[in-house]
C-alpha cells in the first residue's frame, strides 16, 4: 500500500505548488519598537496550485511546520501517546500531522503543521527561494488535499455563542 500511494515528491525549480516544503523562509515582521525583524520558519505552501501556476496570486499563503519531537517539547500534550494519536487522527483542529519524508537527501522526520500561525509570502520571493533551494520535497495527492482540507476545517470554524448541552 505504501508504494501505491507515497506522500512525498520532489519539486524543482520555480514553478510552485500547493503542498511544497521549504526549511529557513525569511518572514519579515515589524516588533513593537517598529523595526523590521526577520524571522526564519520552515513552511508549507497552502495556496492553491491553480492559482500559483497562474499568477493569480501576489502573496503565497504559507504556514510554519516544527518536528513532532520539537513540537512536543513546547506542547506537553503531545509528549504523551494519547497527545500523538489526538494528533494523527486529526482532533487537534490547529495542528495537521505529515508523515516522514524518506526521499533520499530529502529526509524529514514527522512533521507538524502550525494552522494558527498562516502568513504570507510573496510570490516572486517564494519562486527564487525554490531555485536556489532545489530540490524540494512536495506532498502528492491525496495527502496534499488532505493538508487543504485540514486547514479549511480549522478556518472555517464557527463558535457558537450557546450550544447545545450534553445529553
């Protein structure tokens, strides 16, 4: 089964799609004294690749992903097992769980997506970063959708102001 469906490719180049992993992208933001900070994360694209191969976009929507281990060691929840399944079944809304990438040169451990943390980069930035970066490892379907559909799940969220009570 695991041959049948992978989870990971590999992206080359500037061309850009949904679901490509990059380590160390620059994020600039203003602190509260005004001056400009850069800040590095690893992300992942969230953008449609629709979109992105048709320069409908000028901002890429990107969000940060840490190791599991990493992850956990600030999130004492996820240092249990029963924080872990949570996560892998997907009952933690703000998180999504990435399987290992085993692509030669291309390894990563479990991977854990931050959908609190969404920002933007833009496009013409992102597309260079992609060349001097080759080869980068990029989810395939269904797991690429899958990703979408997490965050989608998170951002449409609606709390409501009463609920209904337990039965």
């Amino acid at each position: 089964m695991l041959e049948i469906y992978p989870w990971y490719g590999v992206a080359e180049g500037a061309s850009l799609s949904q679901g490509e992993l990059f380590e160390a992208c620059p994020y600039l933001q203003v602190n509260a004294s005004g001056e400009i900070v850069q800040t590095n994360y690893d992300v992942v694209i969230l953008s449609q690749s629709c979109d992105l191969a048709n320069d409908k976009l000028d901002i890429v929507q990107v969000c940060p992903f840490w190791t599991l281990d990493a992850l956990a060691a600030n999130v004492v929840f996820l240092q249990s097992r029963k924080g872990k399944e949570d996560l892998r079944r997907g009952n933690l809304p703000g998180y999504h769980l990435l399987n290992r990438c085993l692509i030669p040169r291309l390894e990563t451990d479990f991977l854990v997506v931050d959908f609190r943390s969404v920002f933007g980069v833009k496009l013409t930035s992102l597309r260079e970063l992609a060349v001097h970066r080759s080869p980068l490892p990029c989810l395939l379907p269904p797991y690429r959708e899958h990703l979408a559909q997490a965050f989608a799940r998170f951002f449409m969220r609606v709390g409501l102001p009463v609920d209904i009570p337990p039965f």
